[in-house]
C-alpha cells in the first residue's frame, strides 16, 4: 500500500457505502428466493439475480483491492481487461485467417499502451492506438497479402483496438492524471496522492450505478422504447431516471472524490448518464449484428467482460478528457 | 542397477508430465485462451472411457486433458498417429512421455503392425481414458471432415465402455495446422450425454454424428466471419 491512509479516507468511505449497498440487495435477493422457494418455481430468473449479485461482489472485491495497492496495480488491472475485452471482441466480429499475425500485433499493442500510462506519458498513450496503430497494423495487414474484404478487417480491428484498449487505458491513466508533472517516480514506493484513485472511482460507481439506475426505472416507468430495432428493453422512463439519479449522485460524491464543486459534478453526472446510455446500446447493436446474446460468459448473471464495461468505454474518455481539459 | 535407473527415469517424467499440465497447459488454455460452454459438462470421472471429439489443432488434446481432474492425468492417452508423433527423438519422448499419446499406426492392416483397434482396447482393459479423433487428421481448420468408421469399429469391440462426445469450436483460429504463432480466442466447448455401442447397437454410428451436429449447431460465435 503506498497511499496515505488519511487522504484514502473518502475512498474507502464510498466503498463502505458500495459494500452496504450491495449487503443489503444480498440479503433481499436472499429473503425473495426464499419466499418464491415456498410459493413455487422461481425458475431461472432467480438464479439470474443471484448470479449477478455474486459478480458484483467479486467486481467490487477485485477493484478495491488494486485500487488500495496502488497505481500500478491498477494499471495491471485495466491492462488485463483490455486484453480479455479484446479477446471478446475478437472471438465475436468476423476476422480473417490471413490476419492471424496482425491479431497477434493488436495484442501487443496492450502492454505498450498501459506502459505509457504507467510512466505518465500523455503525449504517446493519446495518439499510440489512433495514430501509430492506425498506420502501423493496415502496413502488417498488406505485407500478408490478402485484399478480400481488406477495409471490412482492417476497420474492425481498428475498431477493436479504440474499444476495448484505447477507451479502457483512460480510467488507468485517471489514477496517474493528478501526478502529472508532480515528478513522482510511482514505481520507487513513494507515497502517492490518492487522487487519481478517488477520481477513477467516482467515474467507476457514477457509469455503473447509472446502468442499474437505468435499468431499475427502465422497469418501473419505461413505456416507450428509445432504440426498438437495437435494444428494446432501454426505454424513454429507464434514460430518464438515470439521468436524474446519475445527476444527484455525481453532484453528492464530487465535493469528496473529484476537485469539482456539487453544481459541476452534477453537470459531469448527466454527461456520464448519458455517454453510458449511448455505449450500451453500442455494444448491443454491435452484439446484435454479430447475431449473439452475451459478449462471454466470465461474469455469470452479466455475460463477459465487454457486456459489462460497455457503457465505461464511451463515459471513459468523455470523462478523463473533462477532468484533464479544466483541472490537470 | 538398471531397474532402479528406469525407475528414477519414469518417475522424472511423470513429475515433467504433471508440471507441465500444471504450470504451462492448464494456465494457457484457462487464461490465454479461455473457454466457453456451451452445455454442461460431461467428461469421464473414471477410467476405462472413451472422449471422442472433433480435430482442428494440435490444442484440442490440451483443452481436453486440462479439461479432467488432475487424478486422472496418470489415465489420459490421446489416441494419435505413431509416424506423425515418432518423427524424431525429442518429439517422441514429447510425445509419449509428456503428453502420452498411444501411438497407432495408420493404414497398415498388413498384420505386421498391430491392430490399432486391438491396441486402444488394450489400453481400455487397463483402465485408461482413450481420447480419440475420428475424423483422423486435423484436416482443414474449423470445418469438421466426414466422421470414419474407425469409432464404430473401436465402440463394437468394447460395447459396454462410456463413449463421451465433446465439440471444440475455435481452436483452429488459436493454433491451425502448419502455424506454430498462438493468437488468443474464446474457444466454445459442448459436450453430450454418454453413449454405448451397447446402448445403441446399429444406430451407434448414426446417433454419434447426430450429436455432433446437435453440438455443432449449439454454437453461434462466428468461424473467421471474413473468408
């Protein structure tokens, strides 16, 4: 552990709020199986609130645990997830065989990214993927010499890339934004501040909180679906009540985790509401065309990873880029 | 003197041949790779059995093997061609010590070689869980090649053995034929209920292939998607 215990302290109280949050839905969850145990078949509806539950504390579990290790720790993380996300997406949109090679590139591409963020070096890790990727892997693709379909391969694996690495090393470098030209060697065991950690946890628990704020109001108030041909369970009301819900929470957690004040955090909250909506329905559409259910099956009750931080690979940059444009 | 240098041997190798399933197969395929189901699963749970599946790479038989609890190991022989595994000394002792396949000789029922029918049945009264092929060779990547008789033949011998029929589907991509570059995927893994020759009799060939088309088409994930 190399943060200061003290300056951790609006962390870990958010993250005692989490813990007795998601108590209190395991305990509900428990209370309803039991009661429709008694009358009848619960069936796999059950099972399926069950099995979520059970993920988000193993979620939870795991992102608190880096985030009280330390940067490096966390950027290990985002780096693995990139690497399972990109696999999900490279196990769902067609690919080519001739391409085998350049897929493995794109992997490669994982543990240069998140090298970047570790050693703090904005200026590559924005252009690497849009800029050096984009021209290096069309170059890999031409020398193995197969035209069909060559823009359709190329876009997507360009595509991939910007998904599920690009987007996702955002939320590893939030940790190290605030040290920016702090001259702090983040490998040499200093004591860190625990900004960039309060700061990747109030972009974590506002997309993921507005998901299921969207989803619960979705069932109680949507009538009228948004996108029926992509995804017709995100309705009008569900959209709604995220965006008010998300909007009070960015405002009530901005004054602890982030340097904004309650009217910008609220602000912030509706931005994020509203690019989690749009990277939800991105992924489905994306799940949709590929003509498949879940992205994987890691997270049971959730499907894979990519089903999960769908909506943060678009609240990500959106976010990061608010935060380093006004404070770092 | 020399029993106890065969004795020390055999015993390196067993330890190579855990550690090897342990520390490298088992990882590589659990993370490197990963793995969807696609039913529940249905591999053997003791000896004298026989998991048939469909042939795409060299890592179908890691898959399958890191599959089964490490107490079995010691009973795992991928049934596999003696002159393509006896090509040379390190491969052979690969092949047969660490992997440990039961190498059968193809094409040649001149009576000189043995049986290979004979020798699988061998390795069946011994208690063993065959792992077998019947498409013969890998064949081309990710489309499955006409079933041979060779299973039926194998079943009608040994009737009463549990025959496991599993689908491996994305392997190929990973690790095709000819191509030694590992290029991580999710590989989707189904399995059906064990049959019997006994069970079925005549129809044994006909319900084995049905199941596999079952498998087969349980899956949804593309092939490479652009041909």
């Amino acid at each position: 552990m190399i943060f200061d215990f003290a300056t951790m302290l609006p962390v870990f109280k958010v993250f005692f709020a989490l813990v007795v949050f998601l108590s209190l839905a395991t305990v509900t969850c428990f209370f309803i199986n039991k009661r429709k145990a008694v009358t009848a078949d619960g069936g796999s509806m059950k099972n399926e609130l069950q099995l979520r539950i059970n993920s988000w504390w193993v979620m939870i579990g795991v992102f608190g645990l880096s985030l009280l290790f330390g940067p490096i720790t966390t950027i290990y993380l985002f780096a693995i997830l990139s690497f399972v996300a990109l696999k999900e997406y490279f196990s769902m949109t067609p690919t080519r065989k001739a391409d085998r090679q350049v897929l493995f590139w794109a992997y490669l591409i994982i543990p240069l990214q998140y090298y970047w963020v570790a050693i703090g070096w904005y200026g590559m890790f924005i252009i690497f993927i849009p800029i050096y990727a984009f021209l290096f892997m069309p170059f890999r693709m031409v020398l193995a010499g197969e035209t069909k379909n060559y823009l359709k391969a190329a876009s997507n694996i360009h595509w991939g890339l910007m998904l599920t690495v690009f987007t996702l090393s955002h939320l590893a470098f939030l940790v190290v934004l605030p040290l920016q030209g702090a001259e702090v060697e983040l490998t040499n065991g200093l004591r860190v501040s625990s900004e960039g950690a309060a700061l990747l946890l109030y972009l974590v628990v506002l997309t993921q909180l507005n998901d299921v704020s969207q989803f619960i109001s979705g069932k109680l108030f949507g009538h009228t679906p948004i996108t029926p041909t992509v995804s017709p369970n995100k309705t009008r009301g569900g959209l709604i009540g995220g965006l008010i819900f998300t909007g009070l929470l960015g405002a009530l957690l901005a004054n602890s985790l982030t340097p904004m004040v309650w009217w910008q955090g609220m602000l912030v909250g509706f931005g994020i509401s509203l690019a989690g909506f749009i990277g939800d329905i991105s992924m489905s559409a994306i799940k949709r065309d590929a003509g498949i259910k879940d992205t994987g099956q890691l997270l049971p009750g959730h499907g894979g990873i990519l089903d999960r931080l769908d909506s943060l690979t678009f609240t990500a940059p959106l976010f990061f880029h608010l935060m380093h444009y006004y404070f770092y | 003197m020399n029993t106890l240098k065969q004795n020390i041997l055999k015993a390196s190798n067993t330890v190579l041949r855990f550690l090897f399933f342990i520390v490298i197969v088992r990882p590589l395929v659990k993370i490197v790779i990963g793995l969807r189901y696609h039913s529940p699963i249905n591999l053997p749970k003791n000896g004298k059995a026989i998991v048939v599946a469909n042939h795409n790479s060299h890592l179908d038989t890691m898959v399958l093997i890191s599959m089964m609890p490490l107490r079995l190991l010691s009973k795992i022989q991928p049934v596999a061609a003696a002159d393509y595994f006896t090509k040379n000394r390190w491969v052979k002792w690969f092949a047969l010590k660490i992997i440990g396949i039961l190498p059968i000789v193809r094409n040649k029922m001149d009576g000189k070689s043995d049986n290979p029918i004979e020798l699988c049945k061998e390795a069946l009264e011994h208690g063993k869980i065959l792992i077998f092929f019947p498409e013969g060779s890998r064949g081309e990547p990710e489309k499955m090649s006409e079933l041979k008789y060779g299973i039926t033949k194998l079943a009608k011998e040994c009737p009463e053995v549990s025959i496991y029929p599993v689908y491996l589907h994305g392997l190929g991509k990973v690790m095709p034929k000819g191509d030694a570059v590992l290029v991580p995927f999710f590989c989707d893994i189904a399995f059906s209920e064990p049959m019997s020759f006994q069970q079925y009799q005549a129809d044994f060939f006909e319900v084995l292939k049905a199941s596999f088309e079952q498998m087969h088409d349980s899956i949804k994930y593309p092939d490479w998607g652009y041909e």
